[in-house]
C-alpha cells in the first residue's frame, strides 16, 4: 500500500492585474468623477425629498409625505452606497491578500 502524504499550499496573493488594462489612470479618474457626481446629486436630492416631506406634512398631503420620506430613503442609501464604494474595494483588495 503507498503512503499517502499530505501537502500543504503555500499561500498566494491573488490580484487582478490592474497594469495590464491600457489607460489605467483614466479609468480612474473617470471612476472618481462619476462617484463625486453620484455624490453631489444624492445630496441635493436628500435635500429637496426633505423639503417636499416636511411641506406636504404640515400641509397635511399624507401621499405626497410618502413619497417625500422614500426620496429621503433612497438619496440617503445612494449617498451611503457610493462613499462606501472605494473603501468596500480597499477592504476586498487587502482581504484577498490574507486568504
């Protein structure tokens, strides 16, 4: 009967090559842009989504109250969404190189 052994891996870093996409540093930028932009219009719809709910309360439009709390929801979600963005990536990059 053979013996059988048992081999161990060393382990390995496993990143994407980011160096071999051409224009790298353009992607980014445009990446960047776009979050900010994202940024910027959730922003300014959390703040009219907010004013609407606040009007139509004290007016007493319980319909367009509603409606003006889900803005407020989802403006706050993008908002939360897209700032998490880059640091979600960092914390997913750096949790490859430990498995």
């Amino acid at each position: 009967m053979p013996a059988t052994t048992l081999t161990l891996l060393s382990a390995e870093n496993v990143y994407p090559d980011l160096s071999g996409v051409g224009g790298r540093s353009t992607l980014i930028e445009i990446v960047g842009a776009l979050l900010t932009i994202v940024l910027i219009v959730s922003i300014l719809m959390l703040v009219v989504s907010g004013i609407v709910w606040a009007v139509s309360s004290s007016a007493g439009n319980p319909q367009t109250a509603a409606k003006g709390k889900v803005g407020v929801f989802v403006a706050l979600g993008a908002a939360v969404l897209a700032g998490a963005g880059v640091t979600w990536m960092n914390f997913l990059l750096s949790l490859g190189d430990t498995l």
